[in-house]
C-alpha cells in the first residue's frame, strides 16, 4: 500500500475517496441504473459489467471507502443488514456450530434460533464478553463462526474482539462482528483480530434514516469470501443503484456526525444517572458501566450515539415518558441525524430479554441542551 496516500480517514470519507469521473470530471459519481451490460462480438464484457445482480458501477466507490475506512481487504453492499448477516450464515454447512452473544441485536438472534431449531446449524448463546463461557462453548473444528456485537443493543454491553479473536481462531473459527453502533469512526474490528465486519448501513453509516443497506467488509479476499460473493450474486440480496448513491453520500458526513452524536450521548448518559426518576443507565462511556474498560481499550473517539436506561416507576413510566418526549420522536431505528426513543421490550415481545422498564435512545446531531430540556419534561413529572 506504499503508494496509496496516507489522508485522514475523515478526509478520505468527506471525499469519498476523491474519485472524479474520468468522462466528464463531474466530483459527484453517476448513478448506474441499467440492470444490464452490452457484450463485445467476441462475447466479451469489456466495460467489466455483466448483470446488475453481479456488480453495479454505483456500489464500487462506496464498497472500496469502507474498505478503507475498515482496514480491510474487500466489501460488499447489500439491501439491508439483514441481508448481510444472513448471508455469512448462509456460507456454512449444515451443522456448522455457531457462538453468539445472548445479548445482541434481536432478529438476527431469532434467525438463528430458527435455522437451529431446523437443524441448518448447531448454535450457543453465551453471555456477552463472558471469556470463560466462550471458551467452553467452542467446539474446536466443528464451531465455524464466533458472532460479535459490541456495544451491544440495547444493553451496550461489552466483547473484548481481540481476546474473542485469540480464542476463536485457535478453535478454528471465524469471528463477525456486527459493528452498527460503532462504524469505523469509533472501532476497527479488523484491527483487533475480526475477520468480518457487519453493519447495518441503514443506521449510522448512511445516517439520515432515508435508506435501507448492508455491508461486509473482509479482512482477507479468500474462499469464504468467495461464498459470500457467491451467495449475493445468487440470492440476488443486492442495493438499488440509487440507494448505493445516497449511502456514499451519508458517508461523507460520516466523521462529524459520529463524534457530535457521541458528546451529546455522553453528556445525556451522565445527567441521566443524576436523575431520581431512573433506576439505570447504560452507556460504555459511563466509568460505572461493566464494559468501560474494554470500550476505552476498543473504541476511540466516543462511545457511541446510543444508550438505554431504566424507570423506577417500571414499564408504565416507560410507556408515559417515551410519549411524552417531543423531540426524541418514538420510533424504531438508530443512528439517523434526529433523535429517536423506544420502548423496547413490547417491540420484541414475547421471550425478550430486555426488561419491560427500559428506554433505548438514539441521539442525533440536535443541540444536546435541547435534547436535555425534552427529556427532562418528560420525566419530570414521573
Ligand atoms: C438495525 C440493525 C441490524 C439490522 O439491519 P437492517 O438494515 O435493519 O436490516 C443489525 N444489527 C444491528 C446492531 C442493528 O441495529
């Protein structure tokens, strides 16, 4: 890499890589809607295109920005993060052992439950960052896939990537991690001995909740990744050009949106514990928070634009104070420019694992102060 320029990686974002379109310069790459590509006589593709299923032109910038931005050998963008996660499942054999955290984010923990409970995979759940059930629920040969998600959501619990990595590997396994909260502004997996990074680009990558992706990127381009490629081109769980387009521009804005949403994070987590209405507050930025550690070892730059907390007054107080927040609209999602809170538990249902009393909030890029006054209003009177 000696000849590739050392910029930033905030400076490589806001450019998104400082590609110019060699036919007419324009700064701003095209969009590429055409589902096909013209052969030459010979049969040949010469403008290296095929079927919009295989590659498009729009996905390439923004795959090789989080490349770089990731530290990695390769990326690939799909329709959602779902689709992503799905598809490093769907590269094992039957019966492959699986390791996730039981705390993690809730649809993918319930697709693995189901591909178990079909017998498709042999799955564990173990406590997040809990080394010594890791290690005993390694199968070493047969454990395929070591699952990560940290901070984790929406408790923010904390995995150590490196000291997972080290026991994963020498079990033969692969680790993913799924790394929404963080994006590469805040955590480098690959850095820690990740082999896979995952994001749900609909969150905070893009960042103005207008479009709905995934990503992989990979730490080495070898035969897994292959699968992986394999199974998007197949299953066909591919990004419309246009939404390609408005992820690599979210993208842009990347490194100041992350930061300003982690600060104001922060300062909300540290009021909120002063707050007698509320009995808890998770947040990696809290120094009182199980996982402060390794999120200070891990992560750089902030902890993150989410966090959680729970009500004295139990899951009625939720229910009231997430309605009577204005400013924090009540809705799902993460990690868009404005702030959302949700009561968690009900939208899980049954079998969750979040407790019936707990707010999750997403902090945007609003004033922090105003944010402030709109969840002080609201608990005021609880
Ligand atoms: C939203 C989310 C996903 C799923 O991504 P979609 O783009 O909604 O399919 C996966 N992991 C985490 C941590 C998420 O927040």
């Amino acid at each position: 890499m000696a000849d590739e320029p050392r910029d930033h990686p905030a400076t490589l974002a806001a450019q998104a890589l400082g590609l110019v379109d060699p036919t007419t310069r324009s700064i701003v790459p095209p969009i590429y809607p055409s589902a096909t590509y013209e052969r030459a006589s010979d049969g040949s593709y010469p403008g290296g295109h095929t079927y919009t299923r295989d590659q498009n032109p729009t996905y390439e910038q923004a795959e090789a920005l989080l490349t770089r931005l990731e530290g990695g050998q390769d990326a690939l963008l799909f329709s959602s993060g779902m689709a992503a996660a799905t598809t490093v499942f769907e590269t094992l054999d039957t019966g492959d052992h699986v390791v996730a955290p039981v705390q993690m984010y809730w649809t993918i923990q319930r697709w693995l439950e189901d591909l178990a409970s079909r017998g498709r995979i042999v799955l564990d759940l173990v406590p997040n960052g809990d080394q010594a059930a890791l290690e005993a629920a390694l199968r070493p040969g047969r454990t395929k896939i070591v699952w990560v998600e940290t901070p984790a959501n929406p408790s923010c619990a904390m995995t150590d990537i490196a000291a997972t990595a080290g026991a994963a590997h020498a079990a033969g396994a692969r680790v993913v991690v799924d790394s929404t909260l963080c994006t590469p502004v805040l955590c480098r997996p690959i850095e820690h001995g990740a082999d896979l990074v995952m994001h749900s680009a609909t969150k905070q990558l893009n960042g103005h909740a207008d479009v709905l992706a995934g990503a992989l990127i990979t730490a080495q381009r070898d035969a897994q990744w292959e699968r992986v490629i394999h199974d998007r081109g197949y299953r066909g769980a591919v990004l419309g050009p246009f939404e390609a387009w408005l992820l690599l521009r979210g993208m842009r804005t990347l490194f100041l949106r992350v930061p300003h949403s982690s600060i104001s994070a922060q300062r909300i987590a540290e009021w909120l514990t002063t707050q007698s209405a509320v009995s808890e507050v998770f947040y990696p930025g809290l120094p009182t928070h199980a996982g402060h550690a390794i999120a200070a070892r891990q992560m750089s730059g902030g902890f993150g634009m989410l966090l959680s907390f729970r009500l004295r007054g139990g899951a009625s107080a939720a229910t009231h104070v997430a309605g009577r927040l204005r400013l924090f609209k009540n809705a799902t999602s993460l990690g868009g420019v404005e702030s959302l809170v949700e009561h968690r538990a009900p939208v899980e249902g049954p079998g969750t694992r979040v407790p019936d009393d707990l707010l999750r909030l997403s902090v945007g890029i609003e004033v922090v102060e105003d944010l402030q006054a709109d969840l002080e209003q609201a608990l005021e009177r609880e």
